[in-house]
C-alpha cells in the first residue's frame, strides 16, 4: 500500500515533469483494475501495467509462495497420517516434478506456458538445491540417506534439463534488462555454481573486514531491490540542473547509489525488518559480529 501511494506521487511528479521517469515508464491509469491489481500484485493475471518495475517478481513469488504452502499442507497431512519421511518424499518429488514439467513444457513448445509455470523452473531448482546441498540426515527429522540421494539425482536431472532449455530455445529479451529464456537459464546454472562453491570457502571470508559493508548490504538487500527505482529520479533532477552531465555524470551516478542505499536501509529498518523472522535476524547478526 506504501508503495502505491508513494508511487503514485511520483507518477504525478512525471506528469508534471518535476522529475523523469524512473527506471520503466510509468504511467497513471485511471482505472480502478489497474490500482487493486497493483495493490494485491495480481499485475499478470489482470493483465495490468506495473506501477513498480520491481514488482514482476513479486507477482511471480506470490503465486508460488501460494504453491508451496499448498504443497506443505498436503506433505504436513502425509506426515500425520504416516511419517515424516512420506511428507518429505512429496514435498521433493513434487516440487521436482512441477520443475520438470516447466521445463519440458519450454524446451518441446518453445513458449513459457501459462503463468507462473515459464519461471517456476528457476525457483523449483533452486528449492531442490537446498534439499540437496544443505539439508543431512540427521538434521532433519524423516529426512533419510536415501530421500538426499534422491534430491540430488532430481537436482541433476533439472540441471540437465536447464541446459538443454539453453541451448536449444531463446524466447524474448535480448537485453541485460530483459534477458532472453536463454540468458536467464544460463544465470541460474551459474548462480548453483557460485553457491557451490562458496558453500565450501564462505567461513574464509567471515573474518575479513574489508567484507562489512557487503554484509550490511546483503541484510537488506530486497529492500534495495524494491525501493531503489523511487529515489532515483529524485536524485538525477537536480544533478543534471547542477551541471552534473556528460564526464560529471559519474557524480550524479555515484550520489543516487548513495541515496538510493541509504533510503533502502531505512525502508528496512521501518518496514521490512518487521516482517523479517527471529531466526533470520539472529544469522544476520551472527555474521556481521562475525565479519568484526
């Protein structure tokens, strides 16, 4: 709701060209769809613009947060009428299973399929991941020796399967702020990588100093995602009236960094940090003492 009101504002603000458009071009429509879609995220299946660049992905997460908490009533079910590890085996093989499909789906059709199904890939794999990599036998109650060798054979399989989606299909996009189907199964085959491998080195770098500001902007990191477009503009205006063109943009640059980090941080601070769980707080804390 925050982001709506605020973001209307500075539609407003364009309108009147106090400021330029932010990011995207957004555009004040007088429809009353058009704002309950954007107040509910519901922007893909109404069909409506979005008031806020960032929420594209909103909408995606919503729906699947939707899905999985589906899937884990039916696996909590299952736990209860047998055993945990039941649950757990529905949990994983359907997550999977929804993964494989997104992706076969792509790779036969050569189109995404109906929504959310063209990204649930990029979000199964990396559910299946977790299961995978960090998850042992004795940490888990019903999680067994076997269900991981499973995780892991599903993990690969989709990995496989991502692969064979980027070298056989390339939809859409094009550019690094539309990316192609291609680039984007690219991505999430490195980003496993990456957390592969940091997964084995990261207790290296807990101690590195130089690392503190990294770590402090990783503890509200979405919020920079979702605000930063509204701070911007605000910030560029004025530069460019100041002289801050051509060679001296890079001042303007570096100054709506700064404003757009620091607004972040205090959007967390209000609003996000309340809705961040007590566990999350106490690994944030712990690494930022950490890395001291």
């Amino acid at each position: 709701m925050l982001a709506v009101v605020y973001g209307g504002l500075l539609i407003l603000a364009q309108r009147h060209h106090v400021i330029p458009p932010i990011h995207h071009s957004q555009e004040l429509s007088g429809s009353a769809l058009y704002w309950i879609s954007n107040i509910f995220l519901i922007q893909w299946i109404t069909g409506q613009g979005l008031l806020n660049a960032g929420f594209w992905s909103l909408v995606y997460e919503v729906v699947f947060y939707v899905m999985v908490g589906m899937i884990l009533l039916v696996a909590k079910w299952m736990s209860a009428r047998w055993n945990q590890q039941a649950g757990l085996y529905f949990l994983s093989v359907t997550v999977a299973a929804l993964t494989v499909e997104s992706l076969l789906w792509q790779i036969v059709t050569g189109s995404g399929g109906a929504f959310p199904m063209d990204r649930w890939y990029q979000f199964g794999l990396g559910g299946l991941f977790f299961l995978a990599v960090e998850i042992r036998s004795n940490a888990l109650a019903g999680y067994s020796v076997k269900l991981h060798m499973l995780n892991r054979m599903m993990v690969a399989t989709c990995v496989v399967l991502t692969v064979v989606f980027a070298s056989t299909r390339s939809e859409g996009g094009g550019t690094i702020d539309h990316p192609s189907s291609r680039m984007q199964s690219w991505v999430v085959i490195l980003y496993l990588v990456i957390v592969w491998v940091l997964r084995h080195t990261e207790r290296h770098f807990l101690h590195r100093r130089f690392l503190i500001p990294l770590f402090w902007l990783g503890s509200f990191s979405y919020s920079l995602y979702l605000v930063h477009p509204y701070f911007l503009g605000v910030v560029d205006v004025p530069a460019r009236r100041l002289g801050f063109v051509g060679n001296l943009y890079l001042v303007s640059w570096g100054l709506q960094i700064v404003v757009a980090v620091l607004a972040s941080w205090v959007f967390y601070l209000a609003i996000e940090r309340h809705f961040v769980s007590s566990r999350q707080k106490r690994r944030i804390a712990t690494e930022l003492a950490e890395a001291q």
